[in-house]
C-alpha cells in the first residue's frame, strides 16, 4: 500500500510501480523547497545563500535567515558586529568609546552605556560579533542562577553592584546569561 511521507509529503512509489522515477524527481523538488536547517559556526556562514534559507549557529545559539540581502537574527536579542578599538575576548563586557569602536566595558563604562556581551574574540582593529539583549550562552561562564550580575573590572561580569550600578543582566543557568538593557 501506497503512503506518502507525513512532514513534507515525499511521494513513496507502490512496489512494482512503472516509471518509479517520477516519485523520484518530484522528491527531489520537494527537499530543494524544503531545505532545513544547517547547524554551522559563526565562521562559515555560505559565502553564496539563497533568500529564505537557514543557519543555526552552534556557537552563539543563534537562528539566522537570509533574507536576500543580509542574515537576519530569529533568536531572542540582537547582533552587531562591531570593530574593535582593543582585544575583546569571548564573553567580555563590551562598550562603545569616544571613536565609535568597541572596547572592554567595566564599571568606569556606566556613561558610555554597557553595549553588549562579546561572542567572538577580536584583535584590535578586527570586527567583534557582540550580542545586545537576550540570552547569552558561554561555556566560560560560571554563573548562579537567578543572580543579578553587573560589570566588573575589565569586561569581567561580577555579582555586585559597585555604588550606583544597574545590574547587565540576570544568570537563568551557570553558562546562560539574559542581557537586560
């Protein structure tokens, strides 16, 4: 007995069918329609994408789709990638200086505005992807859940205030940050 698939309804040709590979071809239009989701890293997004298609990257935990002309985040928050007026590592406090480049934030940052937490290291000069709000997932963060964090020496994120800061977000898991801004 003849069953189409359930999902994406590939067409399953009856035992002893003739002309089987005409199942065959209409198949193959219906996966290029229905491509998926490729699961990648922030460093190999395809240099040649097709309008509608999706990427997960495994390193920031984000959904990105391109939408004929640039990458579009579907996750909760916002990207900038941003260049650098010093080293930023990954998981660092980040800030905007004087010249409009990102620099390590600290507490002394609080008039230039925390921009965001890093999620790829850059050298000077280089550009930085720094996430503005939502959720952060680092491995190199040792949080404790429920926890309001702020920013610290260096790009560092410390759970205390420093006289008259606002907290940079809240920890939801030992590795999971959510930005407040």
């Amino acid at each position: 007995m003849k069953n189409d698939t359930e999902n994406i309804k590939l067409i399953n040709p009856s035992t002893g069918e003739f002309d089987w590979d005409m199942a065959w071809w209409k198949n193959t239009e219906i996966l290029d329609s229905h491509p998926g989701v490729i699961t990648i890293s922030s460093a190999e997004l395809p240099a040649e994408p097709w309008a509608g298609q999706l990427v997960f990257l495994w390193d920031t935990s984000a959904l990105l789709a391109w939408n004929g002309e640039r990458w579009l985040d579907l996750t909760s928050g916002a990207f900038l990638q941003l260049k650098t007026g010093e080293e930023i590592q990954k998981g660092q406090l980040t800030a905007l200086n004087e010249e409009g480049l990102v620099i390590p934030a600290g507490p002394e940052s609080e008039e230039m505005r925390v921009l965001g937490i890093a999620v790829t290291a850059a050298y000077t000069g280089e550009k930085a992807l720094i996430k503005t709000r939502g959720r952060v997932r680092l491995p190199e963060f040792e949080l404790e859940a429920g926890s309001l964090y702020f920013a610290g020496p260096e790009g560092g994120i410390i759970p205390e205030a420093q006289e008259g800061q606002k907290p940079i977000g809240v920890a939801l898991a030992i590795d999971v940050l959510l930005i407040k801004q």
